[in-house]
C-alpha cells in the first residue's frame, strides 16, 4: 500500500513517527490502529489537546492500557511508513484517505484519521463513549479561528498573478466555483460582486484562467472566507498568496482582529498566518 497522491500534513507526518516508535517501543509485529491512536493524541494540535482536556484521556494511562494484538491477517508496508501495518490500520488509514477526499482536500491530517479510527470501532476498547463523542465533536470538524493583525504584515508571496475581482470575471468566476466546488458558495458571492467594490481576490494562471479565489466580509465584517483552490493548483503557494492578500485588504481597512469561519485546514491557517483556533465555551 502506498499513500499515491496524499500529501500529509507537518502534524500527520508527526502522527506517524510517533506511532512507529510506539509500535517499536511495544515490540509489535506490525503497527496496529491502537498505535495511530497513541500518535494522534501525544501532543497533537490544539483541537485535539482541548478534546483531551475536556474528556479527561489521559495519554500515559491509554499507553499502559492496551495490549497490542495485530489481527492474523497478512501485513504490508505503507508508505510513508517503514514498517508492516495490519490489515485494521490499512482499513482506518483507508477511511481516512477517503474522509479528506470527500472534503475536496489533498492533506492528509490527524483529524481524518481520528475520525476513522473512531468510526471503525477502533477505540471502543480503550476510550469511553463520552471520550469518543468528545474526540468526535471538539478534534475532527471545523474550528473558527481568530488573528491579531495588529503587527500582520504581508509576506512576499509565492504566487503573484492575484487581483481584486472585476465586473468582467463575474461569470466565469461563479462557473469556476461551481465547478470546482459545488454551489454551496454561489448565492453569497454572487451578492458580493453587486457591490460596487467587491471584497474578493482572484488568481490566474499564465492563460488568464482562475485557478483560485479568495474573499472577506461576505457575510459579515472582519470575517475571511471562503476560499478555494482549484485541485490541480493546490500546493504551488496560491493559497497562502491569497490568504495574505485578503489579510492585508482586511488590515487596510482598520481591523484589528479578524476571525475565520469554520476552517477545515485549520493547520494551514497556523502556518500561514499564525492563526489560532478559538476554544469551545464550557
């Protein structure tokens, strides 16, 4: 098995080291879903620290607790890993695989896999059912995120051919959305380009084809989003280019903080701009 066109994220890569070393440490035959589990929780992001935290997991009590016991089906190497996974791994990191596709995403990360192990019935033996649901509502959806732009300043961008959206790319703006990600966005840019200065950023390609957007204050002020890249651009810096067009925009204005609704890639936004995810209220 090999992970063929899944990037992984800077935490997932930490995901599987740690559970290789687990799996080391433990002297298993193979690596086994209990081992995914140990290395999604040992000091994972944020949201999974406050899912930790809220439910009361206690990491080196879940390491002493379970007894590793690879089913006797035949092992195979999965790349990235250097070492033999069960065929119960292969099926969770299979249904992970699958839950980043369905969110249209090319990074693997540790909410997805989480998410799988979860759902499989991996964690049913080791975690209570409160834990479970926890893990489930607080660690593998999208957080709102908020920024101090009070010191932002924009960074030389990877990607340069970025605008401000103009009248004439009102059409093939809303087919490129709608073919690239469904019509879940039209209705509230198509509002926002009636305006007579539109909140939204486009990228091109060489050919003057949109290859991404970006927009803010769509539906409410000091607010980011959406935005969206197509798949075969993703990953060549367009993303963050647009991020910091629209946080420069948004400083520009006079905001001092902005928030980002419901962000699924919360670990690009940490990267890019040092956003951080807002706690749940108790």
């Amino acid at each position: 098995m090999e992970l063929k066109d899944v990037k992984l994220t800077k935490h997932m890569k930490k995901v599987f080291r740690i559970a290789q070393q687990d799996c080391q440490m433990t002297q298993s035959a193979c690596l086994v879903p209990e081992h995914l589990l140990i290395g999604c929780l040992d000091d994972g992001s944020f949201p999974i620290k406050e899912a930790k935290q809220k439910s009361g997991i206690d990491i080196d009590v879940l390491k002493n607790t379970f007894n590793p016991s690879p089913d006797n089906l035949s092992y195979e190497i999965c790349e990235p890993l250097k070492i033999p996974i069960c065929q119960s791994t292969k099926l969770v990191i299979e249904q992970a695989i699958s839950y980043m596709r369905n969110y249209n995403q090319i990074y693997l990360n540790e909410g997805h896999v989480l998410k799988a192990l979860i759902k499989t019935g991996q964690t049913e033996k080791l975690l209570t059912k409160e834990m479970n649901n926890t893990l489930l509502s607080v660690a593998t959806v999208s957080r709102d995120m908020s920024l101090d732009l009070t010191g932002y300043k924009k960074p030389d961008t990877l990607y340069r051919k970025i605008r401000i959206v103009s009248n004439e790319d009102a059409e093939r703006l809303i087919l490129f959305i709608n073919e690239e990600f469904g019509t879940r966005w039209t209705e509230s840019i198509k509002h926002e380009l009636r305006k007579q200065q539109p909140s939204i950023f486009i990228a091109e390609d060489q050919e003057e084809r949109i290859v991404g957007f970006a927009a803010f204050d769509i539906h409410k002020p000091h607010y980011f989003g959406p935005m969206g890249v197509a798949k075969n651009n993703r990953a060549g810096g367009i993303g963050e280019s647009l991020l910091h067009f629209c946080l420069d925009a948004m400083k520009n204005r006079g905001y001092k903080e902005i928030h980002i609704d419901n962000a699924g890639p919360i670990e690009f936004y940490e990267n890019t701009c040092h956003a951080k995810v807002i706690p749940f209220m108790n």
